[in-house]
C-alpha cells in the first residue's frame, strides 16, 4: 500500500485536520511548524527502532511501545498473515492504569478516560492488519501524513523480519522432512541441558533398519518415502515441547523434557509399533519398515553433560541392533560397559540380522 494510499485513509476517518483556509494567519503556522518538527524527530526514532530488529515479535513490541511515546492509546493489535497461520499481537499499555474492563476490537467508550474509536489500518502484501484504540485525548494531534509513514515504515521493517525469518526456518530445517536438521538440534539440545538440570532429561536415538536395501531394491525415490512418513510419524507421537529432528542419514533424534526413562520408553515403543504396522507401496510392489531405538536419561546434566547422554543413547541403539533389530533399548551402566568392551570385536550394527527382516521377494 502507497503512502498516498494510507494518507487517504486516514483522513476519512477524521484524523487529520486540513485547514479551511488561512483565518489564523501566522499564530496557527508556528504550532503546525512545531508539531512537524517533533513528527519528523520522532519518525527518524521509529525507523531507527523498528529497523534494529530482525524478529517479527520483536518488531511489533518495539512499534507498539515507541508508538505510545507519541500517541496515547488504550490498545494496539497486530495481526499478521504468516505461512503457519495467523499470529495476532495485543499491547494495552493503559489497560494496568484503568479501573474498568479492556475493550474488544471495535468497542467503544463513553467516559473522558477511556478510547473513543478503533481504526484499522491494512498492511500491504496481505501481511496483515493494524487495529489501534486511541485515547479521546490523541486524536486531532497528529497530521495524516504522520500515521502514514509510520505505517509504510512499520510495514518495511515487519517485511524485512518476515522474510528473514523464512530463509531462517530453511536454514534450520532438512528440505526432505521438514524436521530440524543436525546443527539446530546440537544446540537445543545443549540449552535443553541447561533448562532442565535436576529435572528428568530423555533422548531417543532412532535408526531405520536396513534402510540400504530399501534404495538398493526400490529406488531412492522410495527411501525418500519412507523418511518423510516416518517423519511424520515422529512429530505426531511428540509434543509440543519435544524436540525431533533429522540426526543424519535414516536415523533421527528425540529430545523428551521433563520425561523420565520409564515414559520415554513408552514413547518409543509407541513409534516403533506404528512405524512397523505400516506398509508402503511402490512402484506396484509392497513391503514394510522397522526402527531400532535407544534411550538415554539424566536427571542432571551437571553431574551427566550433554556430550554423555548422546553417547549413551547411541550405545543403547548399538545394543538394539545387535539383539536383532526392531526393538526399544535403554541404557544402564553395565550394558553400557558390556558395549564398550564388544563394540570393535563385533560386525557393523548396520549388517543383517538373522532375526531381523529381510526385505526379499517373500516381502514383496
């Protein structure tokens, strides 16, 4: 949206106030003078604050509060249109001062204390909506053109942080199954630690079975397949403070806050199970999928660092592996010791067990 554009909307709603002519003469230049210097200091601060920031959260909160500055408001709203949906953002800096309820959007208010009137102002791009509940008192103290380039410079800045954070989130994620990739997952996993010190701390390391074969016999176009849905089936197995992401290849890594070993176990195996109740389809031919996984927990990342858990859990998934596959294994000290001890005498954890399934013609 052009600045003329914004300027037109403002004043039909009555905010500016052109003058009919020139009846003050020169006692009436020397205010309008003044008012404009301070809009134009206080739109150089604006920018300068709005622009510092590269997070959309960010934006809106340093908009909102430099804004009331200026402008006394009961309530702001942003609304903003994202690709995961719509976020909506409320500051009601006046609302601690009052004695009487919040207003809704479009609410009005008929004391000398109170807003009068809601205005909504449209973000270009379809990147959302502005809604400010100005005080009585506001209105008629700022020129048209003063809302406007607040507007297309809120709106720049919101862009710039919007777009940011896409080429952010493409960064952190793996472009097959959209989980977090290996480099975002070390360092969560390392604040995790932090967060959560004598608080229980699981981690799941999990790693498709004879993923080999899937791409030697049906293409990697079917190992892709076959990693996007078991993606999908980790993240609707988690919750909203778990974290999942791609660990490397066809094995992946699950961080269970506040879980003990015994809750984390039930997790896996409720993976594990619908993993293996599935059956894809390709290229006219059937066959099925397992996982092994291991588990490590801590109940203080002080006395256990980070470094130690995921060397567990990976000792935990060896064990599985090696007793056959398609199973769930926590670690103890003594299988842990045992590990250690036969990891070099025994073949690669990633070759064929003889309990475990082949994907042959039988599977076919």
């Amino acid at each position: 949206m052009k600045k003329e554009r914004i300027l037109s909307t403002v004043e039909n709603i009555g905010l500016s106030n052109p003058d009919g002519g020139d009846s003050n003469g020169s006692c009436q230049k020397a205010p309008d003078l003044i008012r404009q210097l301070n809009e134009a200091l206080f739109l150089a601060k604006f920018m300068g604050a709005v622009n510092a920031t590269l997070d959309p959260d960010d934006v809106c909160a340093i908009a909102s509060r430099i804004l009331f500055d200026y402008i006394v408001y009961h309530r702001i709203v942003f609304t903003l249109e994202l690709d995961s949906g719509c976020k909506t953002f409320s500051f009601s800096p006046l609302e601690d001062r009052s004695a009487g309820p919040a207003l809704e959007a479009g609410g009005e208010a008929d004391s000398d204390n109170k807003p009068t009137r809601w205005f909504t102002f449209q973000l270009p791009e379809k990147m959302g909506k502005v809604e400010i509940c100005l005080h009585r008192q506001a209105i008629g103290a700022f020129s048209g053109h003063f809302l406007a380039t607040v507007t297309e410079n809120f709106a720049q800045a919101l862009k710039n942080s919007l777009e940011f954070h896409k080429v952010k989130e493409l960064a952190m994620r793996d472009g097959l199954t959209g989980l977090y990739n290996r480099r975002v997952f070390d360092e969560i996993l390392s604040i995790e630690g932090e967060l959560h010190k004598l608080m229980p701390l699981s981690l799941l390391l999990l790693d498709l079975d004879d993923f080999k074969l899937v791409n030697d016999t049906f293409g990697h176009a079917a190992g892709d397949q076959v990693l996007a849905t078991f993606a999908a089936i980790l993240r609707e197995s988690c919750r909203g403070a778990d974290l999942v992401a791609r660990y490397g290849g066809e094995e992946f890594a699950v961080v269970l806050p506040a879980t003990p070993s015994t809750k984390a176990t039930e997790i896996a195996q409720r993976m594990r199970m619908r993993f293996s109740a599935m059956t894809f389809a390709f290229g006219g031919q059937h066959f099925s999928q397992t996982v092994s996984i291991g588990i490590a927990c801590t109940f203080d990342t002080a006395k256990i660092p980070i470094s130690e858990l995921v060397h567990r859990a990976d000792n935990a998934l060896y064990r599985a592996k090696r007793e056959g596959k398609n199973r769930v294994c926590i670690h103890t000290d003594k299988a842990g010791a045992n590990i250690a001890k036969n990891r070099s005498k025994t073949p690669d954890a990633g070759s064929q067990s003889a309990n475990a399934p082949m994907l042959g013609a039988g599977n076919l």
